[in-house]
C-alpha cells in the first residue's frame, strides 16, 4: 500500500548535499570534484523538470551552489553533523542503488519498520486485528506518510526515537536507552534536547540521591561529548545552526563574497505568529493520551509517578524548545513526537486496563 500510495521521492532540495556527502564516505575527497560530479549523476537521475527546479533554475541561491563548488561546499557541515544517516544512505549506494535514490530509499524502508514497529508494540498490548487496523491509521496520516518520500533523516530519526519510548516505557536498561539516544543524535543533533529530558526524568524516578545523580550525570555527560565530538569531526557548524535566523543566514547568505544576514526579531515575532496555531495544535496532539487517560480524582503526587505523564512533559518542553529556535511547524520536524504520543496512548490504555483487571 506505501508503494501505491506515494510510489516517487519528493525530489527534495536536501538530496543534493547528502549525495554529495555520500561521494565523500565513498572516498571521493576533492570538493570541486565531488560537487561536479554530485551535479552530473543528479541531472542523470531525476527528471528533468525536476532537474530544472533543483540546479539550472531561477532559484538565485539554488542557482549560485549549482555554478560555483566554494558555495556548494560551504553550506555542507550543516548536513555532515548528521552522520548516521548519511552512513545509511552509503549503504544503499553501496548496494547498488543510484545515487539519488541512496538518499530517499532508505527513509522508504524506515517509513516500514516504523509500521512495524507500532503493529508490534500495539498487538503486545492488544490484540492482532486491533494493531493490524490502528497500525494501518497511523501510517496513513501526513504526519507519517511524507516521510517515505524525503531525502531527510527524519523518518530514521522517528523510528529511533520510537525505540528510545518503548524502552523508557517499558523501564528496560538505561543503557539501552543511552545507545538509542547516542544513534537518534547521529542521525538528528537536535535530538539532544528530548534526549537530555527523558533522563532527566529517569533520574526523578530513584529513590535515592546518588542513584539520580548517576541516571542523570553519567547520560548527559555522554550525550554531550557525542553531541560536541560530532561537531568537531563533521565540519563545525557551531552552535548556532540550531536557530532558525543563523541557519537562515548561513544557508541563503554564505560568506563565498555575500554578506551574512543580519538578526532582525521583528522577522523572527513574524515567523512565529504566522506558526503559532499550528504549534498549538500540536500541543493537544501531545495532550490528548494524557487527557484521556487521567484518573477521575486528580492526585498531582500520583500523576507524576506516571511514567506516561512524565514522558508528555518532556516531549512537551522539548517541543516548545524546539519551536523557539525554529519556529516552524513542518510535520516531519515533529514526527518523533507525534509517534512518543501515540506510544504513550498505547500504553496508558494497557496499564488502565491492567489495574482495572487487578
């Protein structure tokens, strides 16, 4: 059904800079090469309307990586901080797909097992044609279904933060969970934010002072030292590449000869008010797992005991984060989000009917 639904890529501009960084795992290292050649096999592998949308366009900057390799080359460390999945896309190439499709077939297969995923986790709590016709729902919302289709990290990234959930969920080992939030980082740096919380979280769990310090330090210490190595070993962005204007003003304005751009917040309130509504409705996306599932006498003590509850929190500050360094509310962004949310209905839903049945 996801191939006869959306059976092409998007042809998304981000392609060309992964293709061009999958030459480069392949052990292509000059730049002005590496961009001819990223440039050549594209116009060999994508139709040529889209061809046209991406390199020979009226698109200026477009246009201006297209003619000139220094350009092309200088907005790269924003998507080389992204390894894991550039190193999944090499995989696919190296396997024998083009080069251009190395860049979205694999979301295609991510976009499969996050069905999987959710059909397991759901029969576990349920039952087989409960989870075979929920896992066919989701799947078929556009919160999901454009994933497949991008040539972006986000489908990997929602599928490995589906497994940071379900282990948290589910009190497996903090290792564990340490691992998939070390790859959900490779894969998306700003993963780093919900990551830290849901630690952060586990530590509130313990019991005993020294044990939360471990469950909170030890994490956050490791998370970090990734998060930094990663930008040291794959081009150094900075900091900055997290918010919204200094992005803007590096990858539309880079330095080859053109003045960066200038921090103006009256662009920045304009960007956010145009996006506040739909950020609220995100929110009660979030919302609505914990709101169903609230008990009729509201205990504060009780509800933060609820590992569900805590969990909501966290993706709730995380997604407010998120939103006032980027203040837009692209679906794919929140993805990971979307599905922690109906992780968390899922479980909520079999822990009432556990205690219900006790």
């Amino acid at each position: 059904m996801q191939g006869i639904v959306r059976p092409n890529p998007d042809y998304n501009w981000d392609a060309i800079s992964y293709m061009n960084l999958v030459l480069k795992y392949d052990g292509m290292e000059n730049d002005s090469v590496r961009h001819a050649e990223t440039y050549r096999l594209l116009k060999e592998q994508v139709p040529q309307e889209h061809w046209k949308k991406l390199a020979e366009t009226d698109h200026w900057y477009r246009l201006q990586n297209y003619q000139s390799s220094k350009v092309g080359t200088e907005t790269l460390p924003f998507y080389s901080i992204k390894p894991l999945y550039i190193l999944n896309c090499w995989v696919f190439y190296k396997l024998g797909f083009n080069l251009f499709d190395s860049t979205w077939i694999p979301n295609f297969f991510a976009y499969f097992f996050i069905a999987l995923a959710f059909f397991v986790y759901i029969d576990s709590k349920k039952n087989y044609l409960i989870a075979f016709f929920a896992t066919l729902f989701i799947m078929l919302t556009p919160f999901f279904l454009e994933l497949s289709i991008l040539s972006t990290p986000d489908a990997l990234g929602t599928l490995i933060f589906m497994v940071i959930t379900i282990l948290y969920l589910e009190k497996r080992s903090i290792w564990l969970i340490l691992a998939a939030s070390v790859a959900a980082i490779l894969i998306r740096p700003d993963h780093l934010v919900i990551c830290g919380l849901i630690f952060l979280v586990k530590a509130l769990e313990e019991e005993e002072v020294k044990a939360k310090l471990k469950t909170l330090l030890i994490p956050s210490v490791a998370l970090l030292l990734v998060h930094f190595l990663n930008y040291k070993l794959n081009g150094n962005p900075g900091w900055k590449v997290l918010f919204m204007h200094s992005f803007q003003g590096n990858i539309h304005y880079p330095i080859s000869g053109i003045e960066n751009r200038v921090w103006e917040w009256s662009e920045y309130w304009k960007t956010m008010k145009s996006h506040i509504h739909s950020i609220s409705f995100l929110m009660w996306i979030l919302l609505i797992p914990t709101l169903l599932l609230l008990p009729k006498k509201i205990r504060l003590k009780d509800l933060f005991q609820r590992r569900d509850f805590l969990l909501l929190l966290a993706i709730v500050v995380a997604t407010l984060i998120k939103f006032v360094l980027f203040p837009y509310t692209i679906d794919r962004y929140f993805a990971p989000f979307y599905a922690g949310a109906i992780l968390m209905l899922i479980y909520g839903v079999a822990e009432k009917q556990k205690q219900n049945s006790n």
